[in-house]
C-alpha cells in the first residue's frame, strides 16, 4: 500500500498523456536510475514524489513523479513510463486524453 499526504485542495483535471523511454539506465531529473517497467512519469510542475493517478479508458495507475517532462511543444501534460503506459492499456496509442489527479506527496 502506498503512502501519500493528501494535498491541501484537489487537483484533477483533463489532460494529454504520452509515454516515453522503453530503454532503462538513463538518469532522471531527480538523479536516480530510470527503469522503463517502474509505475514513474514526468510532469514539468509536481514536486519530485509526487503521486498522481491518470486514467484512461476505466483503467487507471498511480505513479511517481520523478522526472520533469514533457515538454511543452509537444502539447502533452505528463509523459509515463513503459510501465506505467502499459497498465493503462495505451502503448499502442502513444498519446491519450487521460484524467490526471494529485493524489499528494509519498511517504517514506
């Protein structure tokens, strides 16, 4: 079970979801490892640690804030991991209208 403290009001909105990096072993904006299969994303305002939930299509993720993407040219609000693309069901689409919601910062 995750941990998380809830933010001060509710963050939830529409938004654009892309995924990013099927290769692991780069480094992420907050200095750890990346790994393609972890539930992570990037979001270019969220504090590192952040947990968000996106959802698509009656299917949702809870992932971590650890790197700060997309970027805006691309239009997209949060880029996924592999991972976490894949347990929403949208590899195969790339780039999806998704519900993203602040859940709050995770705990140790």
């Amino acid at each position: 079970m995750l941990a998380y403290t809830a933010p001060v009001r509710a963050e939830i909105y529409q938004g654009v979801a892309t995924w990013y990096g099927a290769e692991s072993g780069l480094y992420t904006a907050n200095g750890e490892t990346y790994d393609a299969d972890d539930l992570t994303c990037a979001h270019r305002t969220y504090p590192f640690d952040t947990l968000v939930r996106v959802s698509w299509r009656g299917g949702s993720v809870i992932c971590r804030v650890n790197d700060r993407g997309p970027a805006k040219s691309t239009g997209a609000d949060i880029d996924l991991s592999r991972g976490a693309a894949r347990e929403i069901h949208m590899i195969d689409a790339g780039r999806v209208r998704v519900i993203i919601e602040k859940l709050g910062k995770m705990l140790e």
